[in-house]
C-alpha cells in the first residue's frame, strides 16, 4: 500500500493499520485493532471514545513512548516505528509536543525555566533560550508569570505554561491528552482555542483526545475509538447516537483522503 505521505507533503501524521496487544497473563488484550488515521497540518483532530477504549494508548504511539504490536506510524514523513531509541528521541524532540491533563511542570523549576527545558536537550545558548521561552509564554498570554512557581499559578495558567513548554521545539505536531479534564468551563474554552489557533494559524498538526464535548465540537474531525478501530462521525450530531452515521476507517489510504477534503 501507497502512504499519502509519498505524495502530500503536509500530512503530519499517519497510522497504517496500527495494532496494540497487551499481555494480561495468559490473556491477550487486543486494544488496537487495525487503526488508520491521517491528520494534515494545520488540522485539530479530537479522538473520542470510552474509558479505556486505548485513546491514550494511540497518543502514546504516535508520540514515540510505545511501540505497536504491528502497522506503521508516520510522524512528518518518517516512520518511528523503524528507528531505534536514539533515533526516536530526536524525533520526540523535535517533531512532537505533547500537552498533559496533569501538565507535569517541574515542581522546582519558575514557569520560564520549565518552557527552557526541552532547549536544554539540545544546548540551545541561555539567552537564545530566554528569548524563545518569553515569546511563547507571551503567545499564551502568561508572560507576566514568568517567574512565578507551578504552585503559584492556576489551572488555567499551568496549562498554558505547559503548551509552550510543549511548542519550545517548534513541533509539526501537538498531542494532547485530556487537555481541559480538571479546567473550569471559560477556562478550557481558552485552551481549546489556543490549541486551534496552533493548528490553523502556525500549520501545525493537532491531535487531542478528550471525554469533553466542548473540545470535541471545536475540532475540524471528531473521531471515535470504538472495538479498536477508528471510526468517522458527524461532528453536528456528536453526543446524539441514535442519529449519526458512523462508517469504519478502512486500509485503503483514500479513506484519509476523502475525510480531509
């Protein structure tokens, strides 16, 4: 089979038939089953799904911190699951950002010096690295906390700390995993947006996957995790069931094609 990566240059991301067993003792837990996915730059794409239907299972293959049991991941054009570890941190480090519900900020670190850390990995000079550093923080409009601790920030502020941190290498793709799970209502609408105007203003990928409806509506794609295998649905009638019509992701890669136009 042919990647539409071969011939579309802005595809940032590509599952080909991604399967993801577990071994439970002498049980098998075929959590992927044959997965397909295709996001485009400057696309915001929400993965939904029940609890534990392997939607963070998915974010961490695509991010490198897993392997597949079999299928192909493509991140910007190379696939990760031929390379070998020193290999995949390059990538992780420069092609992917990862935004966490739990932010996981350096607890000891100000929030300028926790958006430096990725830079430190490739000994990016200190004052080249604080001018990166308070550029995006005031692109997340945090700036004015920029030497203020994790404890001293709120929610809302962490996680836009956390998204810069998570844009400090410049990344062709963001994955998010619960972005606004412990946020207040405004304050994940914020977020959302901001993770929106990443897609669609600077042409990045965007991935998130959420239990929340609001981030789901926001997305240019709503796609369903269900038995394993992603499916499409109609983002107008998400969270109405008994009127979507859902249709599964085959192997053929001209099913990407068609969701994205």
């Amino acid at each position: 089979m042919i990647s539409p990566l071969a011939t579309d240059k802005h595809a940032a991301v590509e599952c080909i038939d991604v399967r993801r067993d577990f071994q439970d003792g002498t049980r098998v837990i075929k959590v992927l089953q044959g997965t397909n996915l295709t996001v485009y730059r400057g696309e915001f794409v929400a993965i939904v799904g029940a609890s534990g239907s392997g939607k963070t299972t998915l974010l961490n293959l695509i991010g490198g911190l897993d392997t597949p049991t079999s299928g192909q991941i493509l991140v910007d054009g190379k696939d990760i699951t031929k390379l070998n570890d020193e290999q995949m941190s390059e990538v992780r480090r420069h092609k992917i950002g990862v935004l966490f519900q739990d932010q996981h900020l350096l607890p000891i670190f100000t929030a300028l010096e926790n958006v430096e850390v990725p830079m430190l990995l490739d000994e990016i000079k200190t004052e080249e690295r604080r001018k990166r550093a308070m550029k995006l923080l005031e692109m997340m409009q945090v700036d004015h906390r920029a030497q203020h601790m994790p404890h001293e920030l709120s929610g809302g502020m962490r996680s836009r700390v956390a998204l810069a941190r998570a844009l400090a290498m410049d990344p062709a793709v963001l994955l998010c995993d619960e972005p606004t799970g412990d946020l207040d209502h405004a304050t994940g609408a914020e977020i959302i947006q901001l993770m929106r105007n990443l897609a669609k203003k600077q042409n990045r990928a965007v991935l998130a996957a959420t239990h929340d409806p609001e981030t789901a509506r926001m997305a240019d794609r709503i796609l369903l995790l269900r038995d394993g295998v992603l499916v499409d649905e109609l983002v107008g009638d998400y969270f109405k069931p008994s009127r979507v019509e859902v249709r599964a992701r085959g192997s053929d890669p001209s099913a990407a094609e068609e969701s994205s136009s």
